[in-house]
C-alpha cells in the first residue's frame, strides 16, 4: 500500500509529540558508525574486491581551455604493460550534472570547453597502469586562442541571471539615510573536497547496468546516467548505500560514473573508474567566485529603508546554474527601497554548481560583514542592529514567515558568548603579541522540502526495516529515519534496520539542500501512519486511542505484544510525501546567530579563532547528536570560508593551481577551536509534518562574516574580500 | 605510476653504488611517492635504505650526530635536541603532520622537493621538472614562490623547516661515496640557487649518500622558530625564521639567523649576523637587519607581501630574542 501526504498548508497536528516511545530527538549515536570507523562499511571504490575481473579506467582531462580534440593517439600507449583500451565515447559526459537535473549534461568530450574537461578514458588492468597510460596518451587539439577564463577579464560580459528585485527607490533613500553603507566584497572559488572521491564501478547483466558508485540524490542520478546511455532509467541499477562526503559535489552524476558504463559495455568487463585528488578539483564543481555589492540604508535608529545586494558570479556556458547569492537577501532583512540583482558571466572554467549552501554560503557573509559596517557607521551594537531589522512582513511577497526564531537565537547566542553590548572600537584589547576581538553574525538559510518515498516494514516479529533509495553522505541518516519509525512505531531504536542507498529501494529525496532529513522522513513518517491504523484495525480500537511503547500495542486496559499481534505476519506500508503548495505559502527558514573570538597577530597576520558560538533554531530537532554535528560541520566550512579556502584559477589557461589538499587549505584541527552549539527548541508546522526543518548547511551561512567582524574589531583591518589571509591584513596593521 | 625495480640496501656504499647508476634512495618516502605517482620522479630503480644502520643519534665532538635515518619525530623528541638545540625539534613540529613526522627522515627531509605549484603540475612548463622548458610560476600564480636568490629560470623556494634551524644551527651534512669516504658539507652550503639550472636542488652528487647530520657543540642562547603560513599546521611557510642569539652584558655576543620560504634554499646571510652582532639590542637595530636581509629582495606580483611580512616577524623573532617586549 502507498499512502501520500502532500503538504498544503501548515501541519498543525505535532504527531511526534505525541508519541510515547521518547526517543525522537535523542542524542542517539549513528547505527553504521562502527562499521565506519572500523573500515568494514563498503563504499563504492571498495565494491572492485567483490567484483571478479574488475579493471581500471582513469579519466585523461584536457590540457587546454577551449578548442577541439583533433587526435587521440592510441598507438602512443598501446605497448604499455597492463593496456586495455582509449574509450572517448559520444555518449560520455564533459561536466557533472546540476544537482536535480534528472538529464545528462553536457556530453561533446571532444570539444573542450574547460581546461581539466575529461576526454577520454584510459583502461588497463591495474590502476597504476592505468594512471600512467592516461598520462601518456598523446592528444592532439586545435585550440581556439585567448580563451576566457577569468571573470575579472575586461572581455567578460554579465547578464542578469534572473529577474532583478526593484522596489521603491533605493539610491535616493541612500541618500536620506542617517547612516548608509556603500561596499564591494569579495569571495574565491571554493570546492567542496569531500574525502571519498568520485568513484564508480560498472557491471552488465545483458543490458542492465549496475553502478556502485558516490551519489547524493540516485532519483535523479538514475535518470541522468540513463538519459546519457541513452537507455531507460529501470535499466539503471544504482547503488550508494555509503558516502564519504558530497556537499553537493554528488548532488548530479559526475563524468567517471558514465565513463566506466560505457567502457563496461565496451569492453564487457566491469569497470572501476575513481577520480584522482586532482580531478575531483579540475572536473567535478567549484563554486563560484563571487563580487558583491551591498548598499544598506538606515535611519537614525538603525533601521533599514533601503537594502540592495548585487552579485556578480560565473559559470560555463550552457550551464543553467547560478550561484544563488542573493537567496537570503531576499527575506532576512527589510527595506521598502530594494534591488537584488544576480549576474553572470559565461568563462571558461571547470562548471560552477552547488557547493554546501549555495547562495547564503557566500551571500550571507558579505551581507553580515556589511551589516558590521552599518552597526559601526550607526553606533548601534550589532545584535541590537539586527534586533531592530527582523521584519513583519515579507519585504516583497505578500507571504508570512513561518515560525522564526532570530530573536531567540540572538538573545540566547548572545548570553552564552557573554556578548559585551558595550561601545565597540577596534585595537582595543592586546595579549602579548596577539589582537584580540569579537564579532557576530545573522545565519538563515532558505528550508526546502522534496519529494520523497519510503518503506517501513513492520515484520511479524515485531522489529522493523525502513528502506528508501535515500543517501547517508555523513550526515546522520541512518539514524534519524530509524528514530522516526521507531517513535511511531513504539519501538527500540535498535529494533528498526534502515536500508539506504540502493535505487532497488523506493525513490527517496535525496540527500541536498538540507531536505534529506525533513523529507524522506515524512516519507517514514506516513507509512508508519498507515502501519498504525492497520495496528488499530487488529486491535479493534481507533487510531487515536492506539498507544505503541517498547513493543507493545495499547488500547484502554489491554496491552498486547506487537509479535502477538501480528500473529507472524509483516505489515507494509510505502510513504510518500509532496511538498505541495507549502512551499509557496510561507518563507520558510532556518535562523541563527553566530559570535566569535578571535586574535590576531600583530607582526603576522595570522588568525586564531579563539572561540566559537552558534545559536540554531531548525524546527524540532531530530537527532539532537547529529545536527550538533551538522551545525559544527558548517561552522568549520565558515572558518575555511573566511580564512583559508581559496580555489586559484590560472590567469593564462584557467586551470586550477592547487588541485590538491597540500595546497587548497581547508581548515585543519589546530584551526579550530571548541565549537559551542546550542540548539533552540522550535516546532515549525509549516517546515514538515515532522515540525522540522533542515539542519546540514545553516551552520556556515553567515560564519565568515563573524569571523571577520572579529578581525576588524581585533585589529582595525577590513579586506573585505574572502579569505582573509594573512598578506591581506599585513598593509592594515598598525606599525610594530 | 611507472613499473619500478625495489630493493634493500645492505650497506652504505652499495646505495651509493645504485644511486651512481641511476637508482632513488627510499627512506619514509613522504615526498618521493607522491611524485612517483604524479610521475615527476622516474624512477626505474627504488633502494630501500631503512634497513642501514643510521638510525641513532649520537654525541661526537661536542655536538650530536644525527643518523640521516632518524625520524623527524624521534629527533625532535630527542632529550639532548630538545635540551640543547632548541630550535630545531622547534621546527620540526612546525612541519607537516604527525604522520609525516612519524615517517620522515633526516636525511630525506633534507631532500624535500619544492612545492611549486607549477613543479607538481605536468602539464605546465617547468625548468625545475623539465629543463628548458620554462618557468610558468613568473607569469602566474606566485604566492608561496622566492625573494631572495631566484633566477629567470626558477622562482621555486625550498619548503622545509628542518633545514632552516640546521642552517642557522651552522650543522653539516656528512656525505658518504662509493668508495666509502665521506665529505661533509655545511647545510648552508648544501642547497642551491636555481641559477640556470634549477633542475638541480642541492649539491649531492650521484653515487653519493646522507649518512648524518653533525650538529656543532649546542650555542645556548635563545632559540627560536618562528613560521608563519596561511593555516595553523599542514601549510608550508609563507616566511620562516630560525633564530639562535646570545646575549651578554646586554650586547648581542652570538646571532645566527637562517629563512624559510624565501628562497630556492634555507637562506642565510652573514651580514646578517654581523651586524647584530656586539650591538645593543633596538628596534633601530632590527630594522637595519631587515633592510641588510632584504636589500635585493625582489617580489614576483602575489607574493610581494612576503618582503614586508619578513620584515615584520623579523622584529618580533629579534625582540623575542633579545627580551625587548613585544
């Protein structure tokens, strides 16, 4: 039986409340942690040790930034030890895919559009062989010269990505304003360099094709791999039961996955196909670079009138993405004078996609380095600024907030810190050889829901089995679908088996913008629905009189076991959930607040975080464990943001210079200090069925705008372009 | 990666022996794996040397001599290091990681290649990988490249730390050969300018192996290292400085000062010493130092902060030194 749940308006029922079984919310610990940490969970690269006569392709990537392959030597390789085959296939993909396309990508490897684009593939019988025949392949191009690879570029041309939001008159409040702030800021590319690399194995049975491989969302990744094959999407076996990270890098299929079907085919062999280090920076996503210009008007009590945010960002041609700058801007603050504005220019660099929290990654900490700048220019203490800037109304739709909890994050982040509301200047606090100083920031990031099935399985034996195609990419899944069932089922969390990543499985959300958790279990959520009512229907009561605790179903004065009741035989139910017209009803989103400490050092440069704050209010809570863990992930993603990540493109030919992690600096431990989260309770009846709300990407949006408020105020330097590195805040610095 | 031979060597002078004919030296293999995959080193022969017996330090003439197989962790772990030279377990644990250190060698950290962006990238030009084919750091991304001592041909800096207190430590490299003599080199001397041959990193010839670090009787003083990089650990130095000063009768009487990240070797400059030293300690006198270290310094676009950043921790290293208050 299938049972649908669309989501119209606000569930105003709080079902989980409502439950007796107490463990929804819990700080439980992820059931597949042991097998994690002790190396016996299978990710896919692993699959080839079960996979008899399994060999190796690696991806030969071009070496220029535009043009067209002219020649593929196979003659050049063919006498190396281990040798199989040159496969540069139509039906093989140049980009990933945009996470949720559904479809391939762009295809055409032989016509180069980005330096790194993969060309070929090369196939030998062991990896090394296989690297070192890639890197040997002789390759011929006609390359089209002075190829645009740089947004700075005066040849690069913006347009607007999106209709503009204008409203009222934004310059002329700029100029009644008591206190306005007119500033550029800056972010470098990021990439998301998620520890398991892109990998894939694939196998035929005739023609069905069987790929392990490392994927976020395999609804759509089933589609893409089978648009591009051009075979039909049931033929398309996808397994991703585990993921070593994918922060959006995995969101859509990524070039190795099509390139090991195809060889597979060809070759009828299976094929392994695992991204160098190198690769997954040069062929898989960046995010953009972004300039922004925010010019913030306010009266004489700090409050806005005017608010405009502009962005600059770019992308490959043909690519339908555009980092999504302005999607906080957009209801955070008010301001009845209004322009939000997205450009893009088309460059040729590797494709531009979603990395964790596109948009309020980057957007929100440009806006809250400016709103820094409005609290200076104002004299009002930051989060007294943003206390008088929370609005009533949606400042350009007619539609409510859903539940908000900003005050209560400020407030309560505030207390935590010890927030000194006191007069703020900058330089005024010196330990030894260090600045020292504090700064806070606004975090909100938008809430999404997807379409999502599952299946819940409630056995004759009394445990259960959840199963969805929906991923773990480290995020606590696992864990949160098994408590969901197990609250509405009345049973030990230990007692329900989850079974995740297989497309064999009913099609879950997949795991991206924050809506794995909310979605996929509503999903769990509505077929336990189901299983209740037919647990009624056996025990001869109403739903609503039907208690499920520790394995029992109680009704009035009787008590039975589920074993009992069941007499021996399964109840399933599949749940599926639609987001419905919810999602247009409400602005809808998470909120926080962020407060640091941070020094920095006189002579150097160099910045320390000395300590770290987060308040989050994300809807009810699900795991209390894992979306700490979460809000700590994003929080360290704020420190890379905003000190050390900066993904260097060539200005010749626009290939990445530090495609590695030597070089591409993401935090490290010694970067960061304790971080402190506190989780503020909150249902939101319009966030899910569940009350819930995403919880993976608000913890960086807004980090880096703390962090370098913290470095004004510590050393009076404002570079106003991410990452702050020490050579940026050198020629600030008073003398020594 | 290349199909390679692999074997143990048995003795000091039949390593020298493989590498006159053309063999690699494998010690904790940090650096060169990593370039065998990337198929910057070639190696058709790989001599596994972690069976000879250099592994030890100990006391000779006064000083220390550190087999070249000592561990980066096991030296700066080391009482008589920690006691007596200071600066070098310093540095030591400002490199890498603690994986690396636990692998990494003496004598192979001295060998470290450098981590020019454009070295480790094959399908740049590079003279230092490929001589003559040209140096793409000069018109690119130069952040992390030299200030001091860099050619036309070659903007690369040496990336160790280890070497640059052994350079301010004023320590040799003991060099055996194959007919079992050996030559000692002082570390300062050990390294080289790129000049038109930037292929080359230092002096050791083939059929020639490490065999020791020989540290000279311990300088007392303070001694310090100071790094400065873009995160707080894993990250080469945008500017380093080892630093051994004695002070008397409140006169500078001893001043050895080495660089790191400035330059295609640990840099040392003995006018540098000179004129610290006999002096009374200033920030007068810091500044003269800076200005004698840097004279010829020249910056390559992004990484022209690295001339006012050396200048800066300069005086903070020299007033830590000294006890002048920061």
């Amino acid at each position: 039986m299938t049972r649908s749940l669309t989501m119209d308006e606000p569930d105003e029922r709080n079902r989980l409340d409502a439950m007796a079984q107490g463990v929804i919310g819990k700080p439980l610990d992820r059931p597949e942690g042991p097998l994690k940490v002790s190396g016996s969970a299978t990710y896919a690269a692993e699959y080839r040790y079960k996979i008899p006569g399994c060999v190796e392709g690696v991806l030969v990537t071009a070496t220029i930034a535009r043009g067209e392959v002219t020649l593929l030597d196979e003659s050049s390789v063919r006498d190396l030890p281990g040798f199989i085959a040159v496969i540069s296939d139509e039906r093989m993909i140049a980009r990933p895919a945009q996470g949720g396309a559904g479809e391939s990508p762009v295809r055409k490897v032989r016509e180069v559009q980005y330096y790194g684009q993969p060309i070929a593939l090369v196939v030998a019988e062991t990896f090394e062989q296989a690297r070192h025949a890639a890197k040997h392949l002789k390759v011929e191009y006609r390359e089209e010269p002075d190829a645009l690879v740089d947004p700075a570029d005066e040849r690069a041309t913006f347009e607007p990505f999106e209709d503009p939001t204008i409203q009222g008159d934004l310059e002329g409040s700029m100029r009644q304003a008591a206190h306005a702030v007119d500033v550029i800021y800056t972010t470098e590319g990021h990439n998301s360099a998620a520890m398991e690399p892109h990998a894939s194995i694939a196998q035929w049975d005739g023609e069905t094709l069987t790929l392990y491989s490392s994927l976020q969302m395999l609804r759509f990744n089933r589609k893409e791999l089978a648009d591009a094959l051009g075979i039909e999407p049931e033929k398309v076996h996808l397994l991703s039961p585990y993921v070593g990270g994918g922060f959006g890098s995995k969101l859509g299929i990524s070039p190795e996955g099509v390139a090991a079907a195809v060889a597979a085919i060809r070759l009828g062999r299976p094929v392994r196909v695992v991204m160098l280090r190198q690769q997954v920076f040069q062929c898989v996503m960046r995010r953009s670079e972004t300039r922004q210009r925010l010019r913030l008007a306010a009266d004489a009590e700090g409050r806005l009138i005017g608010f405009g945010h502009e962005a600059w960002v770019s992308n490959l041609p043909e690519e339908e993405f555009a980092e999504p700058v302005l999607q906080a801007s957009e209801f955070l603050y008010p301001g009845e004078n209004r322009v939000l504005d997205l450009q893009l220019a088309r460059v040729h660099r590797v494709t531009a996609g979603s990395v964790r929290a596109p948009g309020e990654a980057v957007g929100m900490q440009a806006l809250e380095a400016a709103m820094d700048e409005l609290a200076e220019a104002s004299g009002i203490d930051p989060v007294e600024l943003r206390l008088r800037n929370i609005p009533e109304r949606h400042p350009s739709e007619d539609i409510p907030y859903s539940s908000r909890k900003l005050e209560e994050c400020l407030r309560s982040g505030a207390e935590r810190f010890g927030w000194d509301k006191g007069p703020r200047r900058p330089c005024q606090r010196r330990e030894g050889e260090w600045w020292i100083g504090s700064g806070m920031a606004t975090a909100t990031r938008v809430h999404n829901l997807n379409e999502a099935h599952a299946r819940v399985t409630l056995r004759g034996d009394g445990t259960a089995e959840v199963a969805s195609d929906m991923t773990d990419i480290g995020t606590g899944t696992y864990a949160v679908l098994g408590q969901i069932a197990a609250e509405m089922l009345g049973l030990d969390p230990a007692a329900v088996d989850v079974k995740l990543g297989d497309t064999a499985f009913p099609p879950g959300s997949g795991s991206g913008g924050s809506w794995g958790a909310s979605s996929t279990g509503s999903a769990v959520f509505e077929a336990c629905e189901g299983i209740r009512e037919e647990l009624a229907r056996k025990l001869g009561c109403a739903e609503a009189g039907l208690t499920l605790k520790d394995g029992h179903a109680v009704s009035g004065n009787r008590k039975v076991p589920l074993a009992d009741l069941l007499e021996g035989r399964d109840v399933e139910e599949i749940g599926h959930f639609k987001p419905g017209k919810i999602a247009e009803a409400f602005a809808a989103a998470m909120y926080g607040a962020f407060f640091t400490e941070v020094a920095v050092n006189a002579y150097s440069g160099e910045v320390r975080i000395r300590r770290f704050t987060g308040a989050f209010s994300l809807g009810r809570v699900l795991n209390e464990k894992t979306a700490t863990s979460q809000c700590m992930g994003g929080m360290v993603w704020g420190i890379g943001s905003a000190l050390t990540e900066d993904l260097v493109f060539d200005p010749r030919d626009g290939h990445i210079v530090n495609p590695d992690l030597a070089e591409y600096h993401l935090p490290v431990n010694l970067d960061v200090p304790h971080l402190d989260v506190l989780l503020v309770e909150e249902r939101d009846p319009a966030g899910s069925p569940l009350q819930s709300k995403g919880v993976g990407e608000l913890g960086i949006c807004g980090a880096a705008g703390a962090i370098a408020n913290a470095i004004y105020n510590a050393c009076g330097v404002r570079p106003r372009s991410f990452p702050i590195t020490p050579d940026k805040l050198l020629p600030g610095l008073p003398e020594v | 990666m290349r199909a390679f031979t692999y074997s143990r060597a048995e003795a000091v002078t039949h390593a020298a022996e493989q590498t006159r004919d053309g063999a690699r030296l494998i010690a904790g293999g940090t650096n060169l794996l990593d370039l065998m995959k990337l198929e910057i080193e070639r190696p058709d022969e790989l001599v596994d040397i972690n069976r000879l017996e250099l592994g030890t330090i100990d006391e000779q003439d006064g000083g220390l001599r550190i087999g070249a197989l000592v561990t980066n962790s096991a030296c700066a772990a080391d009482e008589r290091i920690r006691r007596d030279y200071p600066v070098l377990a310093r540095a030591i644990l400002a490199g890498a990681t603690f994986q690396l250190r636990n692998k990494a060698t003496t004598g192979g950290n001295l060998c470290q290649r450098t981590r020019c962006y454009y070295f480790y990238n094959r399908d740049q030009p590079c003279n230092k990988r490929e001589p003559g084919s040209g140096c793409s750091a000069l018109g690119g991304f130069n952040r992390i490249h030299a200030i001091l001592g860099a050619s036309e041909s070659c903007i690369a800096t040496y990336p160790g730390d280890m070497a640059v207190a052994l350079a301010a430590l004023d320590a040799k490299v003991e060099i055996a050969a194959v007919d079992g003599s050996i030559r000692s080199v002082p570390v300062r001397a050990f390294h080289r300018l790129p000049g038109d041959t930037p292929e080359r990193d230092n002096v050791l010839e083939p059929g020639e192996v490490i065999t020791a670090v020989v540290l000279p009787s311990p300088a007392g003083g303070a001694q310090l290292y100071r790094k400065v990089r873009d995160r707080a650990s894993y990250a080469f130095a945008l500017v380093s400085i080892a630093c051994v000063l004695g002070m008397e009768d409140g006169r500078i009487s001893h001043a050895s000062l080495a660089f790191g990240g400035l330059a295609h070797k640990p840099w040392h400059d003995e006018r540098v010493d000179a004129l610290l030293l006999g002096r009374e300690p200033s920030d007068a006198l810091f500044d003269e130092a800076a200005d004698v270290l840097l004279a010829d310094a020249r910056g390559y676009g992004a990484n022209d902060f690295k001339i006012p950043m050396t200048k800066r921790v300069l005086k903070a290293v020299l007033r830590e030194a000294t006890g002048e208050n920061a």
